[in-house]
C-alpha cells in the first residue's frame, strides 16, 4: 500500500526535528561522559581518603569519641547497615553509585534514599562498623536549569528552521497553484526577489515552454483553418454545380452531397481538435441551457430530464461542443431510444447520454476516446470522444463510457467549475 507523500515543508520540517533530536541526545551522552565522570572520580576519592582518615583515628580514641565527632560535624552516621533502594534514585546518582564501586575497591557502599535525598552510604572500618551518608553534591536546580536552557535553544533552532524551511516550500506551492496560468502562457509573478533562484528559473522555464507551445498551437490552428478554408471553397462550387446538373440521378445527387457534408464536417473536426479551447473566456454557464441548445438539431426524439438550472463556470463553446458531439456520436452510433439527463453529482454536474444501439466492449470503450479511432462502417473522424474528454479535462471532469443495461451504450459527462 503506498503512503501518501509528506509535502516539501513537513519533510524538512521532520528531518530538522530529526537532527535536533539526535544531536540532543549525543550531547548529553557526551555531557555526561566528558563534565560528570572526572568530578565524580575525583569526589570519590576524596570520599576514600577521608574514610582513611576517620578510620585511623578511630584506632587512636574510642569508638564512641568517633560516632560523636562525626555526627558533630553534620555527617548522618548509623551503625546499622542502610537499606537499598537503587530503584527510586535519579540517573545522575545511579551513575555515581556504579562509578563509586569501581572506584572504592573493597569497601561496601549502599545508594539509597533518606530525608537529604539520594544518598551514598558508605561502611568504614571502624572499632564498631559505621555507615556514613553522602548525599548528591550536585544541585538538582542547575540540571534543571541546565536541561531547560539546552530544550529552549532546540526549540528556537527548531523555530528558526521550520520559518526557513517555510519560505523555502511556500514559493513551490504557489508555482503549483500558478501552473496552469503558466502553460496558458501568463506572465505570473511568484514571490518576487523572495523566491529561491531556482523558483524562479524553473517559473522562467515554464513561461518559455509554454509560450512555445503556444506559438506551435497557433500556427497548426492557422495551417488547418487555411486548409478548410481551401477546400471548403471547391467544394461549394462543386456543391452548386450539382443543384445546376440537368438530368442528374438523384440517388447519385443525394449521395454526393451527402459526402460534401460529411468531408465540411471531417473539417470542422480537425480544426475542433486542434483548437484546445484554453483561449476561451470562463463564464458562468448554465448547462440546462446548453443542453437544449445541443439538441436544437437533433436528427431524432430524445428523452429529456434537466435540472431546473445548471450554473457552472466554464467555457460556453467548448461545452456545448462537447455535448454536441455526445449526441451526434448517440444517433450515429446507436439506436433508438436515446435520452439525456443533467442532474447534480456530488460536486460535479453529471450529463448522462444513453442509447440502445449495439454499445462497446470496455476495451473499445477504452480505444473510443483516442484519437483517429473510429468505426470505417458509420464514418467520422474518430476524434469526437477525445474533443470531449479534453473539454471534460479542462472542467475537472472526466467522461465515462458504460454499457446500457438491457443494450446500447451510456456516456457519462463529469463537469466542475473550470
């Protein structure tokens, strides 16, 4: 199953979060390996040293004279050994407990709590065994400290990134957005001098391209309207002399005007096809209305089931083109019965055209909207389908080809606001 993918900004966003994260957790694993352990040693050995002193004192006086001096001095003394409790102490004494132990050799020490917090006990070798308490020399309100001003440093790099990283993903958002503006050919500005260089030459890229796209549609726009224009001359003339023939079989006269009508139609095809309709004005158009136009010149009856009204911002030409072609390829292609319907989809308008002629295979259905694929039997072009499906394209729409249950074929006619 594939993931859908995180935009330009929420990536960057997530890498920057990323390395914040690994470079915190390396720093305080340094921290701790590089500022605590030569302290912790060096206390440690204080602590050995002193103990030393206490026990070679404690063999020149009383054991009692000893307990008395230390708890004078402020030192928590017990005779009694401590009990453990190595699960409740904080990590930076867990990591002084296993360092004293290294440290202190043979003598026993306990890590455990009292009411100055974490403590190391620690057993001197003394007339009558004593256990002295060292509680945390470091202030647990530094750490703190220390541990908040390293989270608001990240958080403002953090900060600082994400606004850069914004700056960087917004300017190819709004090339996105002005994309198609762009391949109409528009001059679009995006960012100004904000945009990073390479926006801007990708936006100058496109404009170039497009523009050339352009000045290629036009001219093949202009050679097709100079063809039809050639050839619809002579065959005018031709068309007249016909009606003029004296004597003409009108089987034979029927026939070859028929084939004239059908070779201006082939022409207005071509030049339809090669006109992409971009150049058309967006309106509001009302597809009810267009509907009834597109069947103003139907050969045949149509059953008929519109929307009260139908406004969707498009390109009225090219609509009713599309429709037109939709109805045109029914009675050419189909049989009786044909029927029409416009009704709200969703958010799109839906034109349904069913007929219950031979229909088409889903893989003829699929070959049908290519262009210059055709049935040589009914004539055409084969370029009706494809007008529509672009027309649909430029609508956000689609058009679908389904079978008409119990026969027959029914063309589906998404529309959106273009």
């Amino acid at each position: 199953m594939n993931r859908p993918v995180r935009g330009v900004f929420a990536q960057l966003v997530l890498v920057i979060a990323l390395v914040l994260v690994g470079t915190i957790v390396l720093a305080v694993l340094l921290g701790r390996e590089l500022t605590s352990r030569p302290p912790t040693v060096q206390l440690l050995h204080s602590i050995d040293a002193f103990a030393e002193s206490v026990e070679a004192l404690d063999r020149d006086q009383p054991a009692a004279r000893t307990l008395e001096l230390l708890r004078s001095n402020g030192l928590e003394v017990r005779t009694d050994p401590p009990v453990a409790d190595s699960d409740q102490l904080s990590p930076w004494f867990s990591l002084i407990e296993s360092r004293a132990r290294n440290v202190l050799g043979d003598r026993e020490v306990v890590a455990g709590r009292s009411a100055r917090g974490d403590v190391l006990w620690l057993k001197l070798d003394t007339t009558q065994p004593l256990w002295v308490a060292f509680a945390q020399g470091a202030r647990v309100g530094a750490r703190q400290f220390s541990v908040l001003l390293l989270a608001g440093c990240a958080l403002l790099v953090w900060l600082a990134a994400a606004y850069f990283a914004r700056r960087l993903a917004l300017p190819l958002r709004e090339l996105a957005a002005a994309a198609p503006a762009l391949m109409r050919g528009e001059d679009v500005g995006l960012g100004g001098a904000g945009a990073p260089r390479e926006v801007r030459e990708l936006q100058s890229v496109l404009l170039r391209a497009s523009s050339e796209v352009r000045e290629a549609a036009s001219e093949r726009v202009l050679m097709l309207a100079g063809i039809s224009h050639d050839l619809r001359t002579p065959l005018t003339r031709v068309q007249y002399a016909l009606a003029l023939l004296p004597g003409t079989d009108p089987d034979l006269l029927e026939g070859m005007e028929r084939d004239i009508g059908e070779i201006d139609a082939i022409l207005s095809q071509f030049i339809a096809y090669a006109r992409d309709g971009r150049d058309e004005a967006i309106e509001t158009v009302d597809l009810a209305e267009t509907c009834r136009n597109a069947l103003a010149a139907a050969a045949f009856d149509w059953e008929i089931e519109l929307a009260p009204q139908a406004p969707v911002r498009g390109r009225p030409m090219a609509l009713l083109r599309a429709i037109e072609n939709l109805v045109g390829n029914a009675e050419r292609h189909g049989e009786p019965i044909f029927a029409l319907s416009l009704q709200r989809g969703g958010d799109a308008w839906r034109i349904e055209i069913a007929d219950q002629g031979p229909g088409l295979s889903a893989d003829a259905a699929r070959r049908a909207r290519q262009p210059f694929v055709h049935d040589d039997s009914a004539g055409g072009t084969g370029l009706g389908l494809a007008i529509v499906e672009r027309i649909a394209r430029q609508h956000h729409g689609e058009l679908q080809l389904h079978a008409n249950t119990p026969r027959g074929l029914r063309a589906v006619l998404l529309l959106r606001d273009a």
